[in-house]
C-alpha cells in the first residue's frame, strides 16, 4: 500500500511543526511528508531579528531551531528555495517553481496538504519606498540585507516607520549600534497595540531615551541620491534625513495562494479553520501560523495575531490531527510583549476599541506602582491599566508598562482571562512576594481591586 502524501507549504514555525509531530506518529512507509520553503532558512526565530541587529545574539544560525539537513534526518523531504505558486485542489496537487534552478516548475500531488505561508510585511506603494536602503525585518535575509547596509553605511542617521513592536525593537537596535533614530508613526501614539493613554507613557520614554518619536504623521515617500539610494523620509510637512530606512509598520496574512484557490478567508484576510486548525470546509487540508485568524476568547471573535508562539502550537496540533491523533487549538487571548531599551510593554486581552466593537460594556482603572517594594533598591514606577465587563466583573484586557520586572507580569492578567476570572477574584490571587520581586500588594492585584471597585460603583 503507497504511503499517504502530505504537503506542507512553508518551512517555518508551524508548517515544520507539523511536519514534525506528524513524522512522530507516522513512519515514513505510512505518510511521505515534502515541505516547501521559498527562503534560504527554515525553522528560525523571527522575533530573535532586532536583538541580532542589535548586536545582543550572533545570527543568523543562532536564530535557527533546525536546520534543512536536520529536517531531512527525520524523513521530511524539505526543499529549500522552491515557491508554491498555486493550489489546485481539486486535482490534488501544487505547483511549484525552483528559484535556484532557472525557475524550472513542476507539480506535486497531496493527500493531506498544510498552509502556514506566514504574513507579509505592510508595504505601502510610496515613491521610493522599494530603493536601496529601505528594508524591512521579516525573514532572515530581511535581517542579513539590514546588516549589510548597515555595515556599508558611513552615516548614523536611522528613520523607523511604524511605532508598533517591531518598529520600537528596530528602534533600540539602531539605538545599540550608535545611530540616531527618528521614529514616524502614523496613530496618535506609538504601540497601537495599547490604548492611547498608555501608549502616551510609552512615547514620553522613547523620547527621554533620545529617540526622536512623531505621531500623528503620515509618511508620504522616501527620497533618493544621485545613486538612487534612500537618503531621507518626507510627511506632509516635514523631511527626516536617514542613511537607512527600517519599516515596521506590521505584517497582514499571506493568503494570496489561498485566495485564489477559493478558501475561507476572515475580515483580515486570515484563513479561517475549526478548532483542530483544519480550514473550514475542507476535509483534508489544514493550516496555522501567520496565516490565519484564531479565537479570541474573549471578545469570541476571530482575529488576526502574529506570533510565533501561536504558530508552534498550530503546528503541534496540525501535525497530530494529521499523524492520526486528536489535538484541539483552543483559541487565544491576545499576549504580548515587548521592550525598547528597559521599558517593557506589555498587553492581554480587549483594548478599548476592541471591547467597544465588540459590543461589551465595561469601566477601567488604572494604577501606578513599584516594581519592587518601594524600600527596596531598584524600585521603579510601573502603571498597569485593567478593563472589566460592566455588572459581571468580568476580567476583559490589561496593559502594562513599566521597567525591569513589569512585563511578564502581563502572563497573571493573561491565566485570569482564561480561566474566565473576575476583577474581584483576581484580588485573592496568592502570588509570589517578596520585597526584592514585589510590593505586598502587587501591581496587578492593586489594579484588579480598583477595577472591582469601579464595577461595583457603577452598578450602585
């Protein structure tokens, strides 16, 4: 009996965990797997790009989880450097073109086939914007090009555009490397991902860290030197000189194979799929990563979210519904976090906006405290902001912002929303202390009782 086909197209986090599991549960004989990945690196840490540039790890190898070779140990036929160019589903099969090879294309056939073509970088079509010297941060060679520039660069003069978590990484990165960074964000304050008044504190630190941080300003173009590389970024009013230009201004799915064969696709243009990350209305043919939209647990909508520790857990499960198993992807409720220089950022749950659209009614509070008992050397200012459901108490979302020990605290906010918890039993939490870690009552406890003093005010 032949062995069933598996397809997986993309080499990276999720598309090679599943190719993974579903090897651990299946022998070669049983399923014959081939992957696909049009990049030079397979299996790489994507979020790992602003501390390589930076200069805090070695790359790119030291960024790669597994290599090609150690892929194709495993019985996993991985083929470097080849494109999916189109899915034919009812015949079963994809094409495929060989960017090494003079771009010989050919087609494989599937019995079971997993997307997890990732997202693309947000690129609007501005003059300039694809010149020598503008580069964005996605892949590994985004990364290798940036260095390059950098490296051949004899001014220190840096733009980043887009104040989003890539855009604040990449901001310290140039920062480490002695360069002055300007910071262009088109909302009103950086980090979109926060609501505005947090986002405000987020801008007053950028800016006491010599990074220069306008808002509210819309890029218009890149201009050029005689050699046609970039050398500077206009807005409607204003010219920012720059011997490099970083973009950072997010990513959106990469479903354009997916579109055009016809599958669901959600409000942000992410595949949609069940619970077992199979895509809706297809029996056979799964996808993770990037690529798709998820649950919002919270809200109970689906939305898009690019993170790479969303994709492994796809393609864990991908690979067991495929290997046979039974696995299940629950849905997520939004954590994240990051920094620039030593102000960590984080957030879970419903922004405003989020909880607004979706309906919910709802009070916030928020506090400002220490990160450590404020007795103790060391303790530094963090505000923590919290919204809860009107009448219900209902934990919906917080925000964090604050130095050394500030944002993994988002990871108590983020087990409360899970589990469906209250403000007011959030205040019962036994959470660890002592004065070196935490106040007696730790920020988030102290935001969680204001919060449920605000609900119970206004059901009074």
């Amino acid at each position: 009996m032949a062995a069933e086909r598996l397809v997986v197209v993309g080499g990276d986090a999720a598309g090679m965990s599943a190719a993974s599991q579903a090897r651990r549960l299946r022998k070669p004989g049983e399923l014959a797997i081939t992957a696909f990945e049009r990049g030079h690196f397979t299996s790489y840490s994507a979020c790992g790009i602003p501390y390589w540039v930076g200069g805090d790890v070695d790359g790119p190898e030291a960024l790669i989880a597994r290599t090609a070779e150690e892929h194709r140990a495993r019985d996993i036929d991985l083929r470097m450097r080849t494109e999916v160019t189109e899915l034919d589903l009812d015949r079963g099969r994809v094409r495929v073109r060989e960017l090494d090879n003079g771009g010989r294309e050919s087609w494989a056939g599937f019995d079971k086939l997993v997307l997890a073509t990732g997202a693309r970088p947000r690129r609007p079509r501005l003059p300039g914007i694809d010149a020598p010297g503008v580069h964005g941060v996605q892949t590994l060679d985004d990364g290798q090009a940036l260095l390059d520039t950098l490296d051949a660069s004899s001014g220190l003069r840096a733009v980043v555009v887009g104040a989003g978590y890539i855009g604040v990484e990449m901001a310290e990165a140039l920062i480490r490397r002695g360069y002055a960074v300007t910071v262009l964000e088109q909302s009103a304050q950086p980090m979109s991902t926060l609501d505005p008044d947090m986002g405000a504190l987020v801008h007053e630190a950028m800016c006491d860290m010599g990074i220069e941080t306008v808002c509210g300003t819309a890029v218009t173009g890149v201009l050029t030197d005689t050699e046609g590389r970039a050398r500077a970024v206009t807005t409607g009013d204003a010219e920012y000189p720059a011997d490099v230009v970083v973009l950072g201004m997010g990513v959106r799915p990469e479903t354009t194979l997916a579109a055009a064969a016809g599958l669901p696709l959600g409000e942000s243009g992410g595949l949609l799929t069940d619970l077992a990350m199979r895509v809706r209305g297809q029996e056979h043919i799964w996808a993770g990563g990037d690529c798709v939209e998820v649950l919002d647990l919270v809200s109970g909508r689906t939305r898009h979210i690019a993170l790479g520790t969303h994709a492994n857990k796809h393609g864990q499960v991908i690979g067991a519904n495929v290997g046979g198993g039974y696995a299940v992807f629950p849905g997520v409720v939004g954590t994240a976090v990051s920094k620039v220089c030593d102000l960590e950022i984080a957030r879970t749950g419903l922004l405003e906006r989020h909880a607004r659209a979706a309906g919910l009614r709802f009070v916030t509070a928020t506090v400002e405290a220490t990160n450590r008992a404020g007795y103790y050397p060391g303790a530094r200012p963090m505000h923590v902001k919290m919204l809860a459901e009107l009448r219900t108490g209902r934990l919906l979302g917080t925000q964090i912002v604050g130095r050394e020990g500030a944002g993994k605290r988002v990871d108590i906010a983020a087990v409360a929303l899970t589990a469906g918890m209250t403000v007011e039993q959030m205040t019962a939490l036994d959470l660890g202390y002592a004065p070196p870690f935490s106040p007696v009552w730790d920020p988030v406890l102290v935001a969680a009782r204001k919060a449920a003093g605000a609900v119970r005010a206004a059901g009074a």
